[in-house]
C-alpha cells in the first residue's frame, strides 16, 4: 500500500527559483526511504511539507491516498526527528517531561517502564532524566528526539540527519534502533551517512538543487547509479561505484 504520495510539489521562498521544483515520490508502507543530497538542495523543506510545517506552492501530498491538508491529528500518524532537535524542544524542559511531551499532548496511553527502558537504551543514563534539555550536549539531545519521535507510535517517522551530532558509537546504537523497527514502520530518513543510508533504506532518492533526480533500489542506486550527479556525490563519499 501506498503510505505518502507527494506529486508535482514546488515551493519557492523568494519567488525567483524553486528550492523544490516538480518532486514526485512515492513511498510504500513499512517501506525505508532515504534522501541523500549536498546541502542546501531542498532535503529538509520536503521533509517539513511532508509535515505540514511548509505549506508547497503548488503540487500536493497525500498519506494513504487522503491529502495532508485534510486529515484531522496528522501529527498522531507521523513524527519527526528534526535536524536541530532544539527547534522543537521546550529548553527549560528535563529529560523527562521532554521525551513525555508528544505522548501528554496526544493523550496517549504509555508504560512508564517502556518509556524508561527506551531513554536507557540509546545510552542516556537515568542521572539525565531531570536535567534540563538546554544542558544537555548536543549528542544527548538528539537521541532525546529520536525517543520523542518513537514514544508516540507513528506509522511514519521522518528523521532529519538523525545522527548528525553523534560520535560512531551512538551512531551505531541509533543505527541498530532503525535496523530494527524498518520493515514495521514506514521510515524517510535525510541523511549525509551513506553508510548508514546502506544499512537501513530500501530506497534511495537523490536530490540536486531543488530537484529528485534519481529514485532506485540501494542496490542499483550503489551498484549502477545512472545520473552523472549520483556517481559524483557517491564518489565525493569516497564510495566506490561497482561498474
Ligand atoms: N524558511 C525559509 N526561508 C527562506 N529560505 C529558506 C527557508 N527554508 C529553507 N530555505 C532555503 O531553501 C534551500 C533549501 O533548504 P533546506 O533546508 O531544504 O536544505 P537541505 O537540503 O536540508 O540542506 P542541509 O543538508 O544543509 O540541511 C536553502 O537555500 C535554504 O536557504
Ligand atoms: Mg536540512
């Protein structure tokens, strides 16, 4: 089944060029989709009108054949990793009440044990629940995004850059949490990881200046890429392209 559906989306902050311009994507349930792209080529802005935090200029976005726009509590079916998690965390927020957010504003059920056991397990030990969120360094506060995200339950969980602060060792703990859930849920990731990108997607969308320019398989993406843009940027992560 079809989960998102973004056709013929564009959007332009300055009415001279589009930062996204004509992006058609098609992503299946429980299916793992990974966007890979330079900075600044539009990554996260498809990201925030998959969340209705942008508005497109034109073009739309459907989840389950239902456009966006019209479905009431889209945020229960769909969270978000931001690339800046204090962009969305309350800084004066502990640990706690900062990962129980998303679930109280929902009026969610939870298990308390169940919330804990996840905090503990992206190694954030249990001194850190009370302390404040702005306190934190920048590799705990994006693995207390990541357990945000995951704490409500969505059927799509789109991360932006969600190991971008983290040393190889939390990389690989974050790494192994999607390794697990992919193939239960429906995961758009952003990422500059390549390999992370290999050992989580199924799908693989390359972005250049606003543009999709090429959706594959990993495999065919890795092994035969067909745009001249996806060899290069594959090279410049000193990936070697199998011929
Ligand atoms: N709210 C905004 N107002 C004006 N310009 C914006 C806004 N949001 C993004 N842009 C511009 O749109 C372009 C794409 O930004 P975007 O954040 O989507 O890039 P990105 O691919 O996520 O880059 P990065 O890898 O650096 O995160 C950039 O040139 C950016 O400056
Ligand atoms: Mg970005």
């Amino acid at each position: 089944m079809t989960l998102i559906k973004i056709e013929h989306l564009y959007k332009s902050f300055d009415k001279k060029h589009y930062v996204l311009e004509d992006i058609n994507l098609e992503i299946f349930s429980n299916e793992s989709f990974c966007l890979v792209g330079p900075s600044g080529c539009g990554k996260s802005t498809i990201a925030k009108s998959m969340l209705r935090f942008i508005k497109p200029d034109s073009g739309n976005i459907y989840f389950k054949g239902k456009d966006i726009y019209a479905i009431k509590d889209y945020q229960k079916y769909v969270s978000f990793v931001p690339q800046d998690p204090m962009s969305s965390i309350n800084p004066r927020f502990n640990v706690l009440d900062a990962v129980l957010e998303p679930i109280r504003i929902m009026s969610l059920a939870f298990n308390t044990d169940d919330v804990l056991n996840n905090i503990l397990r992206l190694g954030l030990k249990e001194e850190l629940l009370h302390k404040k969120v702005r306190d934190l360094s920048g590799g705990e506060r994006q693995r207390v995004a990541i357990i945000r995200a995951f704490t409500t339950k969505p059927e799509l969980i789109i991360a932006d850059e969600p190991t971008s602060s983290l040393d190889a060792i939390h990389k690989n703990t974050i790494a192994s949490l999607f390794s697990e859930i992919k193939g239960s849920k429906t995961l758009f990731l952003i990422t500059h990881d390549i390999k992370f990108a290999q050992k989580i997607c199924d799908k693989i969308g390359i972005m250049h200046d606003g543009k999709l320019i090429e959706i594959g398989g990993k495999d065919d993406i890795f092994k035969s890429p067909r745009h001249s843009f996806t060899k290069k940027l594959l090279d410049s992560y000193s990936l070697k392209c199998e011929e």
